[in-house]
C-alpha cells in the first residue's frame, strides 16, 4: 500500500499542505484571537466542494481573501513534474474525482481534448442532455436519407429541425456515428 506524502501548497505562506492521495489540509498555525493574544489552531483536513463541470475544489485564504482552487490541480504542482509546461491537468482514468497523482498528467489542451473523445468522456450526441435523438436515430436517419427521403419528411418524423437533420448528413453533428454501407 502506497504511503500518503504531504507538500506545502505553494502561494498560500506555508499554510496548506496537499496530498499524493489529493486531500488537502491546513496546518497547525499560531493566530491572533479576538482577545489579542495568540492561539494555536490545530490543522485539519479541509472539506471538498463540487465546482465547475464536476471538478474538486478547496477555499483556501491568505490575507484574509479566499480563493477557490482544483484539487487536481494543487497535486499536479506538488507532485507531477511538467518539465514542458503544459497548462492543463488530465485525469488519466476520467474519473474527476480521482485526484490521487498517480492518476494526474499535464497535458495540452489538444491533448486534454483528444483523450476526452478517444475515452467518450464528452457531453456529446445523446449523453448531451438536450439531445433529442440518439446513436440509433442518427443510424436510420443516414439510412432514410441513402434510400431516398427528403430532410424534411425525416425532420417530421423526429421533430427535429430539417436544418439539423442537413447537419447530421454533412457531418457538421454527429459524425463520430458511422454507418455502414452508405457513403457517409
């Protein structure tokens, strides 16, 4: 079993720590109390919070502001090397809730980008939440259009848009959707 590692967060004056496991702490600190005098806080493990798009994040504070930060991130500054400066944090399994570094890689956004699609990871055909069609439809939408149908008379039948059915057939959408034996 893999032992739990700690590093300082950077930017934050030694008062956070993150972990190889992608947990994040804050640590024992002597503070002002509202008496004036100085009181040891014992650090904790901090909370995390669902952000943007599924993501982890942390409030972290210094000089009395918070700022919200990506757990992914704060590991792969501590604990992956980025020796070519790539800006973005992949999840290697796809799962944004595995913040452990052994499943972080920097990558580029074209990187980011082509493992979404190569691991169907993206909100795209049906998965996207205002589809009305789905994988199957597109299907016999390709093969109506091959035997002869008109656009709109298809549109009709799914109450769709013609224009989306003209879309789906010059593969500006849904074009990872390939039918055999059409010329599409």
């Amino acid at each position: 079993m893999q032992e739990e590692i700690w590093a300082v967060v950077d930017c934050y004056n030694e008062r956070y720590q993150v972990s190889n496991f992608g947990r994040v702490r804050s640590r024992d600190m002597l503070i002002n109390n509202r008496y004036g005098t100085l009181t040891k806080k014992k650090g904790r493990v901090l909370k995390d919070a669902f952000c943007g798009s599924g993501y982890r994040c942390v409030s972290l504070s210094i000089d009395g502001k918070s700022h919200n930060n990506y757990v992914h991130r704060l590991v792969a500054q501590a604990f992956i090397e980025n020796p070519k400066d790539k800006p973005e944090v992949n999840h290697i399994d796809g799962n944004k809730e595995n913040n452990h570094a052994s499943n972080l890689e920097w990558v580029t956004h074209k990187e980011n980008f082509f493992h979404a699609i190569k691991n169907d990871l993206t909100n795209k055909g049906s998965r996207n939440g205002r589809s009305k069609l789905t994988k199957e439809d597109v299907l016999e939408i390709k093969k109506r259009y091959q035997k002869g149908e008109t656009q709109r008379s298809i549109s009709k039948d799914y109450s769709v848009h013609f224009g989306t059915i003209s879309d789906i057939l010059k593969g500006k959408s849904w074009s990872w959707v390939l039918c055999k034996g059409t010329k599409f």
